[in-house]
C-alpha cells in the first residue's frame, strides 16, 4: 500500500536542481525554492536535507550567519540519519 503523504520525485527533484542552479542566476529566488522544497518533503527525507542545504545558501546569500548556522546543522541531522555521504560532504563544503 503506497504511503499517504508519497510525493511525486519528479517535481520536488525539479525544485532541488531550481535551487542549485539559483545560486548561479538568481540568488535571490534560492528562500523561495528552499522553502518549497522544505513544505513538500517528508521530514528527515534526502529531499528534506538538501532543503535545508539550500535554506543556509539563503542565508548566506543574505548575510545571515546564525540562520546559515541551524539550516546546516538540520541539513547534517538529515544526511548523518540517512548515512547520506553526498550530502554529507556538501554540508561540509559549504
């Protein structure tokens, strides 16, 4: 029986890749798809961290250093839970 809350992969990957190519043309539009990604991803999903990842590229873009700050650690809570080492080693990079 499929989960109730299953989203589509297609579209919430489409946004995942919206907010990386964001941080190249349009930082300033990175919140937004940060923040859709986040509504729409199950909570502690891969999905998920890499909203997180994109809500601290927000941040930083913004010069918010404490807000870059928790989206990191959220983003590390979700890969380390998933032994995610891809998004691991980009919560590291960043």
């Amino acid at each position: 029986m499929p989960r109730v809350n299953a989203l589509p992969a297609a579209p919430l990957a489409a946004l995942i890749e919206a907010a990386w190519a964001a941080q190249f043309e349009a930082p300033e539009r990175i919140r937004a798809l940060a923040d859709e990604v986040l509504a729409r991803a199950p909570e502690g999903s891969p999905e998920a961290g890499w909203g997180w990842i994109h809500r601290a590229w927000a941040a930083r873009f913004a010069r918010q250093p404490e807000e870059a700050t928790e989206a990191l650690a959220r983003a590390r809570q979700c890969f380390a839970a998933l032994d995610d080492r891809r998004g691991l080693a980009s919560v590291a990079d960043l």
